[in-house]
C-alpha cells in the first residue's frame, strides 16, 4: 500500500512543510543511491504527502551533485503518482517580478553534467517529452496560486544552467534574446526522470530576482536571494497547501502511461541485472510482453 500519494520538493529556502500532521521520516535507499534526505511523511489538506529537501537540510548539496534518480524513484517507492517541485528562480523578463510565482510549461537544457535518464545497461526507452508539465497539475496550481492571493503565472520556459556560479551578463542577454522567462539550476532533470517514472511534475518557480541582466540588478547576491527567499517560503508552503487539497482523488493525465510506447528493447534482450533494477518503473510491461 501506497505510503504517500503527493511528492513535495523543497528548493532553495523552502526546507520543511508547515502544516504537516501525524509526521514521520523515511530514510530510503534505491536502485539508484541515497535520495538527498529522508522523506518527511505525513498528512497534509487532508491527503497522504511525502516531502522532500531537495538541497538536503542545512542546504548542502549543490546542483550539480543532486542525485535526482535517486530523488524521484524515492518518491515512486513511497507509490507517489504526483510532484510538486518548489524551486527558486531568476526572472529574465520585466513582467516577472521578485516573490511572484511562475508555472512554466517548457524547459530549455544548457547543462552538461547531469544524468537524466533512468534507462541504459541494456535496456532503451524514449518518452514522450514535448510537454514536459503535467497540464493537470498546472492548472490545479494555478487555481492554488489564485485561492492563496499569491501572483501565481501560467506558462514559460525555464533555462535550466549547470551552476553553482549564477550567470555572465553574456548568457543572461542571450537567454532573453531567444524568449526565455526563468533561468534556474535543477528542475529539468527532475520532470525528465519523473515523466520516465509515471509520475505527474509540475515547478512552482518562485522568482528571487532579475538575474544579471536588469540595470538595477546587475549583480547577484546570495544575500539579497536569501531576503527574497524568506519572504517566498511562507507563500510557497501556503500554495502547495492549497494545491494538495485541489488535486482530484484520480489522474486524468497521460503522465501515468508515459512509458506504454517507450521502451524499445525487446524483453528478452534485457540483461536480468538491468529488469532487477528497473523493476518498479518497466515490470508491468514487461509482465505484460510475457516476459
């Protein structure tokens, strides 16, 4: 039996979910690794959640070194069939102002050394990833944002960067120059691994500021992140909140079919080791091949 039904990641100021009852944690291990922290279990709006710090309290796990495989098969093994991804981000255009909430609904990959994928040694699958966000969970998010009195924004792309520095001036004119809203550091490769998962995703970016592009923010802080990030907390524990008790008991979605045309490798070329592995996210059909 499911041990929880909704994933809650916590980005960047946002490592704990106010509002949580009958709480206990969960250290896993997966396929894949340690997960960054023990899942925090408990009930939330009335519905079984499990969360998540994304950075590790005490935020000690930089972008590049997250082990988001481990981090979302977690979440498959507590039987989790949805996520919602708190992140912060910076703004690349004027209409996105510091502590207003955007969901985007395209994302734009600039990094270069991240794993992304929970396929490989033997066994090839390609999902379908045109549109990476559950429009579902998009759209029960946003009727969240309006129900929290939080400016909450539909669509977008999020540039996701490879970090930890933020970006040059150079990179930042050119992301606005191809049309891009939000630049941020992990929420690609969560949503990849989530849709080969079968697990709905969708990113509330919170915005900390106008990156390095905007004259009266041409240079970055930690510190002025941090003052803008505490303000967001709050509004970001508030929507999840509001988020949860929306959600519809069912998936109306495609997300939990994601992989049904996907695998290419026929079953009995996969070596036992890899189906070992992989088990929780192909055995179905791999059971239902006959296999």
């Amino acid at each position: 039996m499911a041990q929880a039904e909704i994933g809650i990641i916590g980005g960047s100021g946002l490592y704990s979910m106010k509002g949580l009852t009958d709480v206990h944690e969960v250290q896993l291990e997966t396929p894949f690794g340690s997960p960054s922290d023990p899942y925090i279990l408990g009930t939330l709006a009335g519905r079984k959640v499990a969360f998540l710090a994304r950075h590790g309290r005490g935020h000690r796990i930089l972008p590049t070194e997250l082990n988001f495989r481990a981090n979302i098969h977690g979440f498959k093994q507590l039987g989790v069939e949805r996520i919602l991804s708190v992140s912060a981000v910076g703004s690349l255009k004027e209409e996105h102002k510091p502590t207003e909430f955007v969901i985007p609904d395209q994302f734009f990959d600039r990094t270069k050394q991240r794993i992304s994928t929970f396929f490989g040694e033997g066994i090839v699958a390609h999902i379908a990833f045109g549109d990476p966000i559950c429009p579902e969970l998009a759209q029960v998010v946003a009727k969240a944002g309006a129900k929290a009195e939080v400016v909450t924004k539909s669509g977008g792309t999020y540039v996701c960067m490879e970090g930890p520095q933020f970006s040059t001036k150079a990179e930042s004119n050119a992301y606005r120059a191809m049309g891009f809203d939000l630049v941020g550091m992990t929420n690609l490769q969560e949503a990849k691994l989530a849709r080969e998962a079968e697990i709905c995703y969708v990113t509330i970016a919170m915005v900390t500021d106008y990156d390095c592009w905007h004259p009266a923010h041409d240079s970055v802080t930690v510190e002025q992140i941090v003052a803008v990030l505490n303000k967001n907390a709050e509004n970001a524990a508030n929507v999840v909140r509001e988020a949860v008790g929306l959600l519809p008991a069912g998936r109306g979605c495609k997300c939990g079919q994601a992989l049904a045309m996907a695998i290419m490798t026929a079953p009995q070329a996969i070596p036992e080791a890899t189906r070992s592995k992989l088990e929780l996210l192909v055995g179905k059909y791999l059971k239902k091949a006959g296999a």
